[in-house]
C-alpha cells in the first residue's frame, strides 16, 4: 500500500489537532541554516527522559502520601499529565525540576475524557490507578499519530491478570474482585512498553502473583522497577522478557525519591544533530549505554564520536559520512524515536540506504517536507522508505507532524542552507525542554516567535 492516503488522514486530522493545539502553540521556529558548515561548539546537557518521568507521575497512585520526583523535564507532555493527575484529585508542588505529588487524599477513578485525549501516556495511569481503587474508567487515549496505536494489549493483559473489562458508552471499565487484582500469566503478542509498565504497575498492589511474558526492556521500566521495589514493592525481572510482580497491601516511600534517567532520545537525538552540525560538541549528563545501537551505527558511518561514562563528544570534521539501512527495533534495538533525525543525517551521507520502520505504520509523515527541502527519498510502503544522498537541502516552511518528526526538522533546517520556518512547535515543545534556547547556546540561529 502506498503511504499517501496514509499520510493523508493523518495530515487532515494533524491539521484539526493542530488548530486545537494552535491556541495553546501560537509559536514557531525562524532557523537559519548552517549550510552544510559544521561549526556548532560548546556543551548541551540532556534532561530528564521524558518516558520515565511520566510513568513515575503514574507511579505515585500506587502510594497514599507524598512522593518527590526529581530531574522531571519542563515540557509539555509533564503539563498535560500534571492537569489530568490534579482533575483526579492529586496535590501536586513543583520545586525547580523536582515536583512533590501527594496522593493521600480520595482519586477519582475516572480519568477526565478531554485531558486524556491529548497525551498516550495517561493510558499508563489506567494500572496503578486500577490496583488502587480496584476500578478505572477511561477512553482510548490519543498522542501523537504515529500510527493506529491499539490498546488491545491492555485489555487482553487486563482480562488476564483477572480484572473484568466492560464498556460503558464509549469509555472502558475497568473492575477487580473484592480483596484485589488476582493476578495471572499473559504473554505479550507484540512487545509493549507503555504496556508493560501499565499491567507491571496494576500488579503491584494485587492479591496474588503476575507473570508478564514477553514484556518490553527499555530501561526505563528497570529504573520504574527499582524505586517501587525500594517502597516494597515486589518485582522482578524488570528489563528481561519476563517479569514477575507478588502482589503487596500497599507502598511506602520511606524517605525514598525517584531520580529520573537522563532522555536518551533527547541525547540521541543531540548526537546526529551535533554529527551533522558541529565542530565540537559536548553532550552531558547522558547514558551512553543506553545508545549503544545509536554510537555503534554512527561510528561505522564515519562520525568522530569520544564516548565517557556520562557524556559523548562528537568532533564533527568535514569527512563524509557513509549510508548504512536502518532498521528500528525494540530496546536495545534502534529506538524507532530516532528514525526522524536518522533519516535527516542519511540525506547528507553518501549512498542509499533503507530505513525499515518496524514498530509503526505512520512514522513517514515527515517525508514530503524533506521531499520539499530537496532530499531524495522514495516511500516503498509504510515501513520503508530509501534515501540517497549527499544532497543539498533549503530552508523551508515546515509543519512539525509530531514530537520526534519536529526535532529532525530542527536538524533539517539547521543542516539546510538558507532559512526555515517550522510551524507547530506545541510539538517539539512536548518533549524537548527549552529547544531553541539550548541549541542557540551552541551557536545556532534560532529564535522562537509569536505566529
Ligand atoms: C512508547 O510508546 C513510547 N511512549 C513511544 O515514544 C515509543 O515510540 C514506543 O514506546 C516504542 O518504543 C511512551 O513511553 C509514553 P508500544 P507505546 O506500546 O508504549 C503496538 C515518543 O515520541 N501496540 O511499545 O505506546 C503499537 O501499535 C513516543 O516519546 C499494539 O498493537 O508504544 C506499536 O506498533 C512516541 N497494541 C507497537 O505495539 C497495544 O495495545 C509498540 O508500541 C499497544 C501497542
């Protein structure tokens, strides 16, 4: 099937996202390109990832007292989950990075339809919320549109784990047996990282014992692991494909504080942003380890890459890169979150090369803009597209499809000669701190500025 009418509807329904949103993101980016020139020095520190400080947000249903979050990213994806947790009826303090969530008081077990729609994540709020109230109603969330994204998973582990799920309108229903969630196996039939922190975390405060079977490895679900494990929770495996969870009365933070892991995408994403751009830059507070798939591919492509425990220097030189096929995997794979800004660095390399997008149907919404930009790219279906490059991009205006397609245009402009415009920047803003500010401060021309 040819990705157009893919494409199609979701560029109509981004479009009615995007005048939604339009209220709240009345900005854009105006970047000059460097034009090939690599010449970007100094430092960026990476944040807090976003992907494990909104399931921490998650997390601290499973407590009925104050839990400190630190190093939490100021996006908007942390907003949004900060509104729909306060809708519930959580107390919530922020001091600089750290927030301090209080959930002593009576939660809602009904998660507000509106707040919900706008951000994926909520759904993870679905299991802790369940194994604390031992009921949840909710509606399919929405996020990014990326693809389909089902929830067929949740709901199969759900029935498994012994909760019954029921419909009631269009919104779910969830209920556990008096005395708690009983607990069960369930094999995953497609590895699910929202999916497996979601039905991890509903096992917790259950009556008896959890087997998740072909869970997903991020390691952000180990992080997520140990600090529940370190209030009393009982989990193991967390970061091997089966994780067992024995069901406690309840969790006590015990002076204990979750630490987010720094955003490996954002450090990602800042690595073939720096190859493409810069004379010298210093990437810290990041986890190399965490890259290994990223550092490795780079590195056979010809980039100058220094890695050290906590950072990665990239010396950008004016040798050119070699095309090598990617393929996205799950972790420890090639996170498909960096497909977007790979396939911004593979129009600058020489050769072609495939890019094989193996865990979303609708991750090629970028493709006509860089098309536009001058790039030679052909879609063969909706997991793959070829690039050819070296090629000469130009600035243009540009409208950020999502969160991870909106940092490769940042790259794409800044790569480009001349000077883009890139619209909806609501979109970079959900999960990349202070972008412009950060970039800038490297020596990049860009500037926020009202529509
Ligand atoms: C998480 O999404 C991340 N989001 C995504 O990051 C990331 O791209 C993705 O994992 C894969 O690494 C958060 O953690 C908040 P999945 P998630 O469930 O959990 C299919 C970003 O930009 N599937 O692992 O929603 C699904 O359609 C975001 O930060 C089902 O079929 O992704 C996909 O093809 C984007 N049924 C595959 O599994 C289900 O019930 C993997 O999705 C659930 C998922």
């Amino acid at each position: 099937m040819s990705i157009e009418p893919i494409t199609a509807f979701f560029g109509l329904w981004d479009m009615i996202k995007g005048m939604e949103d339009g209220k709240k993101a009345a900005q854009k980016l105006v970047i000059e390109g460097l034009g090939h020139k690599r010449v970007l020095s100094g430092e960026i520190s990476v944040c807090g990832a976003k992907n494990s400080a909104l399931k921490a947000f998650a997390a601290t249903l499973l407590f009925k007292e104050k839990v400190r979050i630190e190093n939490v990213p100021h996006i908007e994806d942390i907003f949004q989950m900060e509104h729909i947790l306060k809708d519930i009826g959580v107390l919530i303090n922020q001091e600089k990075d750290a927030y301090v969530l209080d959930t002593t008081s009576q939660i809602s077990s009904e998660l507000p339809r509106a707040l919900s729609k706008r951000l994926r994540a909520s759904i993870v709020l679905t299991g802790p919320l369940l194994g604390r109230n031992g009921s949840v109603t909710f509606h399919h969330p929405g996020g990014c549109l990326i693809g389909a994204r089902p929830i067929d998973v949740f709901l199969e582990g759900f029935r498994a784990l012994g909760a019954n799920v029921s419909m009631k309108g269009e919104a779910y229903v969830l209920t556990v047996p008096t005395g708690g969630l009983p607990g069960g196996e369930f094999f995953f039939h497609t590895q699910s990282v929202t999916g497996t922190e979601t039905l991890m975390m509903a096992a917790v405060l259950g009556r008896g014992k959890s087997v998740l079977k072909n869970a997903a490895l991020e390691p952000e679900i180990v992080v997520l692991a140990d600090f529940l494990n370190a209030c009393g929770a009982r989990i193991r495996g967390a970061g091997t494909p089966t994780i067992e969870v024995e069901g406690v009365p309840g969790l006590h933070a015990r002076g204990n504080l979750f630490e987010t892991p720094p955003d490996r995408i954002e450090a990602g994403s800042f690595l073939i942003l720096a190859a493409l751009t810069a004379s010298d830059i210093m990437i810290r507070d990041c986890e190399p380890r965490h890259l290994e798939s990223l550092i490795y591919l780079l590195k056979i492509m010809g980039v100058s890459l220094e890695v050290g425990g906590d950072f990665i220097r990239v010396r950008g030189g004016d040798g050119r890169y070699k095309a090598h096929d990617i393929k996205t995997h799950e972790y420890p794979g090639f996170p498909t979150d960096l497909q977007a800004p790979m396939a911004v660095f593979l129009t600058q390399c020489e050769g072609e090369a495939f890019i094989f997008e193996t865990i979303f149907e609708g991750r090629f919404r970028y493709v006509d803009d860089l098309l536009r930009m001058g790039a030679h790219l052909r879609s063969l279906d909706q997991h793959r597209i070829m690039i050819k490059g070296p090629t000469t991009l130009s600035g243009k205006e540009l409208e950020s499809p999502d969160l991870r397609a909106g940092l490769a245009y940042i790259i794409a402009a800044l790569v480009a000669e001349g000077v883009s415009v890139i619209h909806n920047v609501y979109n970079i803003d959900r999960g990349y701190e202070h972008i412009e500010e950060r970039l800038s401060a490297v020596g990049a021309r860009i500037k926020r500025v009202p529509e």
